[in-house]
C-alpha cells in the first residue's frame, strides 16, 4: 500500500521505529482518526478474528479462548491472519475485554461456546472492597508480548488497535458474574450504594489507565474502549454514574494516540459519550450515521455502522448497504467503517471480505 | 374513586353497559389517553399480575403459565387481584403477547422459569406459505371469556387494558423460536427474501385486527400493542419492514378504544412509532420522557418510563425517580405513569406499591 516493505513473519525483519511511525501516521485508518482525507473509507470489523474463522476454529479445538489469549505467539498469529486475510485497514490484537479483572483478584472463566463466567462476583461493598488495585500490569504481559510480537510481524504501514472494556462493561460482568440480560444486580448496587458503586469504577478506571498505556507502549497505534452494555442505562444515570470514570481514562491516555469510544444501543447516549471523550465514537446500526454524526458533532471521527446480521445476507445486499452507510458519511473525512458489534460466530467469511473489498472500491478517490 | 358502587365477586352484581361506560370513560387512565386533564397522573405497570407476587407463585405452582392464561377464572383473578393489591389505575388481562401464534399452527410452549419456546420455528417461505390464515379468532375465546370475568369482577371505574405482541415480536418469536440476543435468523428472512417477510407481517397483521378487536368487543376499554424487541432494528429497518403493518393494524381497530403502542430500546425509532400510530407511545427509560415527548410530538400521550431495576432500590430512591419523571411530564395532559418494561420476577411488591403510591401523591391536584 505505501511502498514501505513489509515486515513479515518469513524475515523477522524490524525497521526502526522512526520508519513504522510514518508508515503507520499515514494509513488510511490513522488519517481517518484525525479526521484527515484519506485515498478510501479505511475499514475494520469488531471481532474480525473469531469463531467465524475456520483457522480460529481449528486453534480453539486445541486450545481454550483464555490459553488462546495467553500464549502470545498464538494470539499475535490469530491477529495477523485475520487481518491478511480480510484485507482490512487495521488490526485488532486478539485478547478479550475482560483480561483486566483478573488482576484485581477476578476468576475469569469462559464455557464451551458460552460467554465469560465469573466465579467470585462483586455484589456488595465489601466485595468491592476486597478487589486488588491494580498497581501494576505486570501480570497482563502476556498481552503486551502479544501486541510486541503482532506489531514485528504486521505490515509496517498496518495499524495495530488495543483494547479494552469500558468501566461500565467491566462492572457489569463483574457484579452480574457473566453476561446480563436487565443488568439487577449492578443497577442495584448503582442506585443504593453511591460510594462503592464510585469505588469499584474508580478502581477499574485507574486499572484501565495502566493497562491502555502500557498497550500503547508496546507498540498499539491505537485504543479502543468497549463499552457494549452501556446502552441499558438511562442517559440520566450515564451522566451521574458512567461519565466521570470514562472521562478521566479517555483524559489520562498517551497524548497523540487516537481513541475510540464505543457503545451499542446508545441513541440515548451518544452527546454524552461524545463528552466522556475519544476521537472517535463508534456507534451501533440502530441509529442512522448521519444522525449519529450531526448528534456528536463533525468535529470527531465516527466508527459505523452496519449491522452484523447484514453479513448473513447475499452480497448484493452487503453492497447496498455498505454504499446507504458511505453516502450518509458524504465522503466527509474521519469515517472508519465498521460493524455496529462484532461478526457472529456463524457469518460467512466470503461476505465479510466481500464487504472489505465493497467498501473499498465504493469509497476510492 | 367516582362514587359508583363497584362491581365486587362477592355480589355477582352487573351494571347496565351505560354505567360503565360513563365511569370508565371519565377514569383518569381514559382520560389521560385522550389527553384530558387529570385529578393525578394515572399509573399501572407492565407486568403487575406476575411471579413477582406470592399468590401468583401459589396458583403457578398448581399449574403452568398456558394453563393459567387458559383458564378464563383464573386468568380474571389474577387480573383482578393484582389490580386491587397495588391499587393501580387500570387493569391488564393476564394473557401472553404470543397467543395469537398458535391459530397460525406455531406450536408454543413455556419452559419452568424459562421464556417461550416454539418447536417449529418459521425460517423460509414455504414455511410462511404453511402457516393458517386466521379467519376467525374463536380459538381465542378463552381470552375474550377472561376479558368478560374480569370486566365483570373489576372496579365500574377501572378501565381493562388488551393486549398482543405486535408483528414485529411475534415475528422474530416464531422464526427464532423464542427469544434471541442478535436476531440473525430474523433479520436474514427480512434481507433476504422481502417477499417472505412481507407476507408473515401481513398474515400477522391481519390475525391482530381481529385479535384485538374481539378483544374490545369482549369489554377491554383500551389495547396494547408490545413490539418489546422492535430496538434491535435500525430506523431505516424500521421504516420498511415493520412501519406499514403496524399503520395497517393501527388504523384497522375498533375506532374510539385508545391504543397504547410499546417499545423497548426505541431511542431510534420513537418519530417512526408515532407515524406508525397509536394515541399513546409507551417509552423506556433510556430516553428521558420529557425528550420522548418532545421527539413524538405533544398532541399524543406517552406511557413510562421507570427503569424496572429502580423498583429493586429503597422506597426513597423510587420516590426520587417518580418526582424526576412527573416533573419531566411537567403536568401536561396525557401522561402516563408506567415502567420502561415488565416488573422483574425477583421485585419487592411492597416497593411496587410504594411507587403507586408516590405518583398518585406526587401528582395530586
């Protein structure tokens, strides 16, 4: 793409960072994030590398998601692969949006096929209380070695995301103990314990800040902040409960690195999300892009939109709405195309490239 | 409340249809849903008949949820006395919003604790063409007979409220065979073959109409319809697959009986639910009432929208919420006071009661 040779797993090859850097400042997706022009919509798909994958399927039959997550080598190999493979314009490192807890004294478990499982959930204020501060990450070097090994191995003009769950997600599942359907349990702690519902996100977000950077520092041209469940909340509540925490995390990250704040169901949120911070909001398929945009403002970039379930569909129809969702962007410059939530376990592969490429060719100058 | 002598069991006692009427119509839950002013701001709650109270568990532990709701008597008891325990101001016969499904020849079913189930889920359109076209809704007769005991049983002045899931729900019931997080198989019928979707929407539509209809005709003063998972659709969606059979049934129904039109997760779609019809547009509370409102127009009423986990707090905190609610609703003519979804199974009925209570004070005039 730029010219610049690639750095491939055959050569083991590292430039120098100063030759990275410029590489990578000027793909498409870093330019996108400043809201610069770029030569097309760049675009990357939430959850790009998964189940969907029949190589990912053949690594879990050996292997469960969390030794995945743990063994670098392999984590750096899943990421690669699905971004070769898709033809997208940014990587994500593959790990999950929960590895964070387990250093607070978290048991993280995740069942065959089924979502994560926590065994110790934090239901009161002296469980909150007992939780571990993050002093230092040491423990989640596995995913550092991930990024390092990933970013050795990437394209050197192909930028590699971080991630991390939101405060909001991450005290969900830690209070639910797994996924939530009415969220009882952590919306019952928010409404009658102002003071350890403030403490347990006080305590992810100082964790959060730790972990982001250190994401940065081993090589990630950018973050995202996942907050997929914040929808369920009112924005009342978002503005007294959630605002704050995201604020002084999106504030506290390496200067000069491109943030996405994401959500899904967030209609009702999306000004206040925008004021919680990031350089880019990334927004779900409920709410129109165009909408979406003029509702936080041209002057942050936007991720979006499709909806996933679109993937199921033939090709013409992925075409069709690739090109309704580029035409409410209107060419405008900070759009990343994207999913609004992650492929499905059960998406066709041909149709997630068919997308990629659909995208490209529809947005070129 | 009006000073008509009530209609109790203990009497057997009818009315002439006259009386009624005059008490009915003069009650302020009518009242509001013609936006007329108001002694204090009418209340009831989705779900107020349901596991969340103990002689509900009782009668369930005799008999299963289709049993009940297909037991005229006891379907009308447990309307009644739900009612009568919160003191609410209306009434809404215990039925499921999927009854309607089984004259098609979906055969339905409900786990212990679990949600629907339906064995032979709709996912082509030759499974669309086999479905029954329901002609007539003498099958449901078990329902109109509940209307008819409760009618009798209740208050003169407590209106009943009717209800059935709208197209869209039962929809996505029938073709994921119950309930679903990511609508794939749903939202892959509707993407991929137009012609198939359109035909269930209107084969649903038209089984509604008449649904609803004997549902008044039985003695509902007012009917809901629930398109509880209708915000898991973008707006665009919206627009095409779902907006013209709702406008369909909407415009179709017995003329003068308010229709309450529900939603969950609708911070997309609240304009599209107005234009699709309804004299009152039920909102969660994702969406501030006074921004729903505003959004929808002020020349229809609206319904909500307290989060269900607020009834999990103290009796102080659920004061709070209605006073920051009323005030949202700013004493204007045509609010009702309800939750943002059903009361949960695990919800303190004392709490329940507390929040009746705190509105009919809060907004006494």
């Amino acid at each position: 793409m730029s010219g610049i040779p690639s750095i491939g797993k055959e050569t083991g090859l590292i430039l120098k960072p100063e030759s990275n850097t410029t590489a990578l400042d000027n793909s498409p997706f870093m330019r996108a994030c400043r809201r610069e022009s770029v030569p097309h919509t760049p675009i990357w798909l939430m959850r790009q590398a998964g189940r969907y994958m029949r190589e990912y399927r053949e690594l879990r039959a050996r292997l469960s998601f969390l030794e995945l997550c743990k063994t670098p080598s392999l984590a750096a190999e899943v990421t690669v692969n699905a971004a070769d493979r898709l033809g997208v314009d940014a990587a994500i490192i593959f790990a999950d949006i929960l590895l964070i807890v387990e250093p607070m004294g978290i048991e993280l478990a995740f069942g065959k096929g089924e979502g994560p499982t926590i065994h110790n959930p934090v239901r009161t204020s002296q469980d909150v209380d007992r939780l571990r501060e993050v002093d230092g990450v040491e423990s989640l070097e596995y995913v550092f070695e991930a990024i390092r090994q990933t970013r050795a191995a990437l394209s050197a003009d192909l930028p590699l995301i971080g991630f991390s769950g939101a405060p909001f997600t991450l005290a969900s599942y830690i209070i639910e103990g797994g996924g939530s359907r009415n969220y009882v349990h952590t919306k019952s702690l928010m409404y009658t314990d102002k003071g350890a519902w403030h403490a347990l996100m006080s305590l992810i977000s100082r964790a959060l800040v730790k972990y982001l950077n250190a994401q940065i520092f081993a090589g990630a041209q950018a973050v995202q902040l996942f907050d997929s469940w914040v929808g369920s909340l009112s924005a009342d509540d978002y503005r007294e409960y959630v605002l704050p925490h995201t604020r002084s995390i999106l504030s506290s990250l390496t200067p000069g690195t491109p943030v996405i704040h994401f959500g899904t169901g967030t209609g009702a949120l999306l000004e206040l999300m925008r004021e919680a911070g990031g350089d880019v909001i990334g927004v779900d398929w409920r709410v129109r892009l165009d909408e979406a945009w003029r509702r936080i403002g041209h002057d942050v970039a936007v991720m979006g939109n499709l909806d996933p379930v679109a993937l199921f569909a033939g090709k013409d129809y992925i075409r069709s709405q690739a090109t309704k969702i580029l035409e409410q962007a209107a060419g405008r410059p900070g759009h990343i195309f994207n999913l609004g939530h992650g492929i499905l376990p059960e998406t066709p592969v041909e149709n997630v490239i068919a997308l990629v490429d659909a995208v490209h060719e529809l947005s070129a100058k």
